[in-house]
C-alpha cells in the first residue's frame, strides 16, 4: 500500500531522524546474531543485489530523500526489503535511509496504521529535506503476497512435517519453527526476480510523488 502525505509538518526532529540507525549498523546486529534473522538477511541481500531493476525514478530526483524505516529484525519483510533500499542508496545516492524500531516508537507507528487499525512493518516513509512525508508504503506489494502465498501453499501441501500452511508459529517448538522459516526464506529465491522488481516499483511510485524543485 503507498499513500501520500497532505500536511506540511516535519514527521520527525532532524536530530532524531540522524540519531536513527544506517542500514550498516542493522545489519551488523543481525549477523552477529546469526539464526533464522541472518539466514533471512542473508536471502535479502542474495535478492537485492543479484536482480536488476529500473532504478531510474530514483537516479532522477533533483536531490537526495530522506528515507525512515519502522522496522524489527525479527520480521521477514523488514530483511526483505531493508537490503533493496539500501542497494537503491548505493546505486543512485539519492536515498539517505535511517531505520527506527516500530515497538520502541509508537508515536510514529500509529501515525500510519495499516487499514487504519494494524502496526504492520516495514513503514518505508519517505521526507522531504525539510522531514515533511512525500508518501509511505506498508509492508509489502499486493502482488508479492500473491506470489509467495501460492508458493508457500503448494511447499506446505508436500511438507505436512512443517505443520500446515496456517499452522500457529508461536505455538510451534522453537527448533521445528525456526527450520520452518528458514525453508520459507529459500522458497522465496523463486519469486525474488519478480518480487524484487515489485518492490522497486512500489516505493518508485512514492518516489514520483516527490516535488519537483522548490
């Protein structure tokens, strides 16, 4: 879902927004911690650096945009989509992409209530130089669900041991949880082509709401 902002009013301090974490400093974190959180990073960089996609609604901006993130390391979309914004800073330099824990900032999650009633993550806004909203997106695109969960449903009719396709996580052990997740992750590598794209074409959509000069 991407939604554009109306007020002109600075979403955050600028002090807040810098004091934020890079992408460096996420990722740091998450491969010391190894686990299923570095096997899903790890897919995430695989995907983002390995698949090429139109870059251009970003290389075309007049300057750069200032980009925050409501994230959890623990969430698959956020190390899904974390490694395809930062490969879009690299490539372009027209992203300055700072990451905020979700739980840890309330104030700001609330303000983009998915459906207007879910804290649903990743939050990717996107500012102004002034830290105005140009637009947010939710989550993830429509169509990414769509691919993955028709995977994902044909992988758990082969894989009873696995649980089920609605099997309840958190009521699963640990260990049998965690290799679920981990073979869901590798799953992914056979929609990440398209996925990727999707994703690049969404936030691209954000991007375009951008002002053009002062």
């Amino acid at each position: 879902m991407v939604e554009r902002a109306f007020l002109n009013m600075a979403l955050i301090s600028q002090e807040r927004f810098d004091q934020a974490e890079t992408y460096a400093q996420v990722r740091e974190r998450i491969i010391a911690g190894g686990g299923r959180q570095a096997h899903a990073l790890g897919y995430g960089e695989w995907a983002a650096n390995n698949i090429a996609a139109d870059l251009g609604a970003f290389s075309s901006l007049d300057e750069p945009v200032n980009v925050l993130v409501l994230s959890e390391d623990w969430c698959p979309d956020c190390t899904d989509n974390l490694p395809i914004l930062n490969r879009i800073a690299e490539k372009t330099g027209k992203l300055r992409l700072r990451i905020l824990p979700r739980d840890e900032n309330r104030d700001l999650a609330d303000q983009f209530l998915w459906n207007g009633e879910y804290n649903k993550i990743p939050t990717i806004i996107f500012l102004d130089r002034d830290l105005n909203e140009i637009g947010h997106g939710i989550e993830r695109p429509g169509r990414v669900t769509e691919m993955r969960n028709e995977k994902r449903t044909a992988f758990h009719a082969e894989h009873p041991e696995f649980g089920g396709y609605d099997a309840n996580l958190r009521e699963m052990p640990a260990e049998l949880r965690d290799a679920r997740l981990n073979a869901e992750t590798d799953l992914k590598r056979e929609t990440a082509d398209a996925a990727v794209r999707e994703v690049v074409a969404w936030l691209s959509a954000v991007v375009a709401l951008t002002p053009v000069g002062d």
